[in-house]
C-alpha cells in the first residue's frame, strides 16, 4: 500500500483502496505541478471562472464556496440560454477539482428548482375561481353565440359586458400561464444536475445542508395565485474531494455544534437591501462553513463573488480568500467591502488584481 505525494503536502491518502480508474485520476491531479505563475491570495480577481479557475494553484484550497446564477432571470444571466447556464455550472465545477486540496471542500448554494421556458411540455392551464373578476360563464358565453350567430368575439364580449379575453378564456380554457402564445415554463429540480456534475468531475456528494429563508408573509411580493408553495429556501450541496478530512470539533464552541454545527437546516435571514448587488447571500452562511470545514491559514475560494461576501468572512474567521468575478462594478463593490472589512480588522487593504 502506498501513500500519494506532491511537491507541496504529504496527503497520507491510501490511493490503493480506490478502484483502478479512480486511483488513475487522482495520482495525476495530486502529482500535479506546482504553477509559476499562479493566482495570489488575498486578491479579487477580475474574469470569467472557467478561465481563471485553472491558474489557481493545484490542491491549494481547503474550501471553495460560491452562489452561482440561478437560471431565473437576474440581470447577470439574462444572456444565458439553459443549455448555456448548464454549461456554466458544469465546467466550473469540473475546473476546481485540480485546485481542491485532498480532503478538501466545494459547497454550491442554490435555489433547488429552476423555472425555464420549455416549448415541448403542455401548455399548463388554470381556473382561478377565487379570482375572476368577471361574473361570466362558459354557458353565458354558449348561450349569446346561439342567439348571435353572426357576432365574432369581440362583439359577443361586448353584449356580455367583459373582455375578449374572457370569452377566449371561458370557450377555449386557456388562462394559461405566461400568456396565450408564450411557451410554458417548465420545473425541474437542481440537485440532480449538481450531483451529476460533481460526481463527473470527481467528487462526491458529502453532505447538504437547507438555508430557510424569511417567512413568505414578511415580503407582500411573495405569493403565488397557484397552488405551488413558495421557495422559502435553498440548499447548500456540500461535495468532497477524496482524501484525508480532519475533523476537529474544537472549531465550534458545544453552543454552535448544537445550534449549528450539527444541524441540516439553517435558519438564517435573507439580506434585506439588495440596493446594490441583485442576490447578496447572508454572511453567516459562508461564516459557518469556513469556520466548520477550514483552519487558520487556509484558503476559501469564491469563483462568482458578488459583492465580497465569502473574502469578508475568510477575513472575520482569519483565512485567506481568492475571489472571481466576471461583473466589472461588482469587483470595485467587493473591493471597497473587502477593504473596510481588512480595515476594521486593523489590516493591511488589499490591491485589487483585474487579470
């Protein structure tokens, strides 16, 4: 039996206990030569992910979590088809596993159901009874068509005293969601596709953890005329890189193993003022994994870094960060946070590096 190495750790990881295939793959990454040139710590990094991911360091970051889009219409991903935002999540995945340490970590937060136009599914149709606004009945409609043979809809609709639409609507059944010539969105579910591309790009599913949000009734513009509940949630996959974990429960106080540590669900609230970055991530989120999965000293990498939020809380728990960001104003917004945060914290400001 024997052990795997490279040029910078020892991993102490029994290669020979994994299957053939497996022990191929990992042999070839962990060996991995170190980079002349890679990218700095305590930087933010101006770039797309799929580009910049590959000059980070081999088997450097202890953890790397990030809240990618979501597929559901924020100004950062209107461009992207869903074929493209695919694409998006599985290279990126599929880029970190080179520069996850053994043992180490990959946490995706992300909303569990995606909504997408979809042409091939049935056009989804609804009777919202309880909220038409107009008293007329698919036989009011029969019944002035039998007695008005030669009116069209528009001058039925007006005999009856309600819109075109009504009469379309109570004729054909047609109240359909996203409008009469739209395609229908269609619902799928994340964790299957997420755990697909980890698994593909070498890692396995460790653990998940679900983050529930405020309460619906706490935001007016949350409700539905459906009966599909309303995502008050999302999750946190939690994917792991073959190799020796350390786990040490002195990390978290007894309070915080039994309040958090240990627990699936998380009741964190959402951040209140998105004024100025569309879907801030709370910090306790990236606060409690870096502290639970890392040690002082380490590295946590954000790849979609928004407004700073992971660099702010590597900084609080006295890690080291490396963040990407493709939004150019996003990176002077999480400079200026990351420098306040350095500031307050009676450190050096960091300078911001646009690759």
């Amino acid at each position: 039996m024997g052990t795997l190495t490279n040029k910078s750790n020892v991993t102490n990881f029994n290669i020979n206990r994994l299957s053939p295939d497996l022990q191929r793959q990992l042999t070839e990454v962990y060996q991995s030569e170190q980079l002349d040139s890679a990218l700095e710590i305590n930087r933010i990094y101006h770039g797309d992910a799929r580009k910049l991911l590959s000059k980070i360091q081999p088997n450097s970051i202890a953890l790397s979590i990030w809240s990618p889009p979501y597929f559901v219409g924020k100004e950062y991903e209107a461009d992207l088809s869903f074929e493209d935002w695919q694409n998006l999540l599985s290279t990126v995945i599929a880029r970190h596993f080179p520069i996850i340490k053994p043992g180490g970590f990959l946490v995706i937060n992300i909303a569990d159901i995606l909504v997408f136009k979809d042409p091939a599914i049935p056009r989804i149709q609804a009777e919202v009874v309880s909220n038409k606004r107009s008293p007329v009945t698919r036989d009011d409609v029969l019944r002035a068509m039998a007695e008005h043979p030669d009116c069209n809809r528009y001058q039925i609709a007006k005999l009856l005293g309600c819109s075109e639409q009504t009469v379309d609507r109570r004729l054909n059944g047609n109240n359909i969601r996203g409008g009469k010539y739209e395609a229908q969105t269609r619902v799928k579910i994340v964790g299957g596709l997420i755990e697909e591309w980890g698994l593909n790009a070498g890692f396995y599913l460790y653990d998940r953890r679900v983050w529930t949000k405020d309460a619906a009734w706490e935001n007016s513009r949350w409700h539905s005329l459906s009966y599909k509940s309303v995502d008050e949630f999302e999750y946190l996959y939690v994917f792991w890189k073959p190799g020796v974990t350390k786990v040490d429960r002195n990390r978290l106080t007894k309070k915080e193993w039994r309040e958090w540590g240990s627990r699936g669900v998380w009741h964190i609230p959402s951040v209140r003022a998105n004024d100025n970055h569309e879907a801030k991530f709370p910090l306790e989120l990236p606060r409690r994994f870096i502290q639970l999965l890392t040690e002082a000293g380490d590295i946590a990498l954000d790849c979609f870094m928004g407004s700073g939020t992971t660099a702010i809380a590597a900084i609080q728990q006295r890690r080291n960060f490396i963040g990407i960001e493709l939004l150019e104003k996003y990176i002077k917004l999480a400079q200026s946070n990351v420098q306040k945060a350095m500031a307050e914290g009676q450190q050096l400001a960091l300078p911001l590096n646009e690759d």
